[in-house]
C-alpha cells in the first residue's frame, strides 16, 4: 500500500447544543481530521481528542504533535500491506491511544476503498443494521433531562444514557423511572465522578433496574471497582479503565465489570477494538460502542465496529443532525428507522466527506509526504 501523502487539519465545528458531563462542558467540537492518499483513493480517521485533558490525558494540541512529529513520519517512511501493520509499527510507542487511532482509522478506510470492500465488512462484521441509543447530558434541570428523554424516546432510540455526578444522580434517575416506567432501556454514566465514600448513592441507584452505570470510580481504577461490582446486583461499565485487551482481561478476570464500553480513540483504533471484542466475546463479557461526539467520520468509524456480533448493547452513535447542523459527510448519519442506523455497503466508510463543509470549519492544516 504505497502512501503518496497524508493531510492533518484541525476542525472547530459548532454543536447545536451545549453538551455537559461531569468533567466540563462544550459548545464547539474540536478536533483533527486525518486523510491518507493512495494512488486515486483517500482513507479518512478523526482524532477524538478534546482540547482539554479532562477525559484522558490527550488533547488536541498533543495529538496533532504526536502526528506530526511521531507517528506520520513513521508511517511514511515504512511499508505496510494491511491495516494491521499499523497497529504493530506503533506498538514501541506508549500511549497516545487517540492519535494512533486516528492515522489507523484513516489506512483501514483506505485498505478497504482499495479491496472494494466496506469498513464492516473488512473488519469481519455481520450486521446490515445497527440499534443505537442516545446521551442526554447534564441539564440544569431534571425536568430539561425529562423533556429531551421523551423526545428521544419518541424517535425510537434503543437505549437511555443520562449523564450523573455528585448531587444530579438519584434525582434524575428515579425521576426518570417515575414518568416513563421501568421498561425503558436506562443506564447512567458517571465519568469517574465518584469514590467509594458515594456507595450509599450507588446502591440507591442499583434500585432502579438500570442496564448498567458506566465508570463510577476512578478513571485508572480497576480494584476498588471490583470492590463496588459485589455491592450492587447492577452491572458496572468501564470506560476509561479499559486502554487494551490487557485491561480487558484484567478487569474481567478481577470481576470488576459487567460489561465493557469499546470506544475506538481511547483504545488506540480499531485493531484493538477488535481484539477487546473478541476477547469479551469469548468470555460472554458484552460490549457497546461509546461515543466522543463525532462528526460523520467518526460515527462511520463506529457504525463500522459495531457490526461485529459482540456489540450487542446499543451505542451512542445517534443521527448526525442530533448534534450537527451541518456535518462533514455525505448523506448525514441518519437513522433508517426508529433506533436504527443502516450499514453502508459502498467501499470504505460509505459516506463521502464534503470537503466545501472541511474548508469551512478548519482553522489549521498540515501536509505530510514521503
């Protein structure tokens, strides 16, 4: 796979919405759109990466450094015949799971435009639909919360995730319960927000039939959320825990989790994502697919990984005129039914990148060749 030039540019899209969780708010989606050139075809990734070093310790800044100074230069300078070469080549380099995940994700839609095959379908998966859920922010009130989740039911989403933390949690979920009953699919996402002190709010909120409450210790935490898995009969979700297989295994093995959150940036792309859902596969460990908000790209990236036949809760890839007015992709990333998103079978992603809606957005840019 001869690689004639790789482009870096740095988007600020604006979101129709402000969006909070318990780490910070955002109003403007930043982040790198990376596109590798081959002989007629172009493979795009996008870095998940915030500008602030709140959800992990990467950022913007750091990974468009990482790129640039690291990581596309090796690229470049080494032959590669499949996506999983990637994966090896940056292996001697620690961390820096969003920057890798970006580069690779852009060679594995390339490698699959030059196969004529889609992303799903280079990557083993099985599905031609995919069911999705929706997540619902911290709002500054419960009734806003109230408000959006009957909206979002409304537009048949398959699965609730409110955001929590310390003093907006037992409130908002039994709240929830109360008007909309205990069938609908529920979970609650802390983002770290919590401690071992908060175990009485944890099994208040065990009460609630939830299909699970996602990282609520620390975000390098694996013991004491063992710890806090024997307290409560809901299962926990690790998300920031969970950097590779080896931490999936970990976990798992410690019983500190139920399930596992896969979100392709924070695991370092998706050769890795796949090698966590097989692992969890094999273990009847489920696993979903998390979301960053993504423009298209990134949610073609998702759409992609969640066809493989472990994904069996569904993820956070919602439409994207959810959170864009306008996205970078052609056709949007809409639902085809009611909490449902068809695979696209075109080669590659399936979505066509709009390149007048790029050059609208960017603010920096970068090119890379051998």
């Amino acid at each position: 796979m001869k690689i004639e030039r790789i482009e870096l540019q740095q988007l600020n899209m604006p979101l129709r919405f402000r969006f909070e969780t318990s780490f910070g708010s955002t109003s403007i989606k930043d982040f790198l759109l990376v596109s590798v050139y081959s002989e007629g075809e172009v493979g795009y990734g996008e870095s998940v990466a915030m500008p602030n070093p709140y959800y992990n310790e990467e950022t913007t800044e750091t990974v468009w450094h990482m790129l640039e100074r690291y990581l596309i230069p090796q690229l470049l300078s080494t032959p590669i015949e499949a996506p999983e070469d990637v994966d090896r080549l940056f292996a001697p380099i620690r961390r820096n799971n969003m920057a890798k995940a970006a580069l690779e994700g852009a060679v594995w839609d390339l490698y699959s435009k030059k196969k004529g095959i889609s992303l799903a379908k280079a990557l083993g998966g099985e599905k031609s639909i995919i069911d999705v859920g929706i997540s619902i922010g911290i709002e500054p009130t419960v009734k806003q919360v109230l408000e959006k989740v009957e909206r979002h039911l409304g537009e048949g989403y398959k699965k609730i995730k409110v955001k929590i933390k310390p003093g907006f949690d037992v409130d908002v979920v039994r709240a929830i319960r109360e008007t909309f009953g205990d069938d609908v699919p529920l979970m609650a996402d802390a983002n770290s927000a919590y401690t071992m002190e908060h175990l009485d709010i944890m099994k208040e909120l065990d009460q609630y039939n939830l299909i699970m409450i996602e990282q609520p210790l620390a975000h390098d935490d694996i013991i004491d959320h063992a710890k806090l898995q024997k307290e409560l009969r809901t299962p926990i979700c690790l998300d920031e825990s969970i950097h590779n297989v080896e931490d999936a295994r970990k976990a798992i093995e410690l019983g500190s989790c139920g399930i596992i959150n896969i979100k392709v940036g924070r695991v370092g792309g998706l050769t890795e994502s796949k090698r966590i859902h097989d692992y969890c596969q094999a273990q009847d460990i489920p696993v979903w697919c998390g979301g960053m908000i993504e423009s298209g790209v990134g949610r073609a990236h998702n759409i992609a990984i969640t066809t493989l036949p472990n994904f069996t809760i569904p993820g956070d890839t919602a439409a994207s005129s959810r959170y864009w007015e306008e996205d970078i992709v052609e056709p949007g990333v809409e639902l085809v039914a009611p909490g449902q998103l068809a695979v696209p079978e075109s080669p590659g992603i399936g979505y066509k990148v709009n390149t007048n809606a790029v050059g609208k957005y960017a603010i920096r840019s970068a090119t890379f060749r051998p």
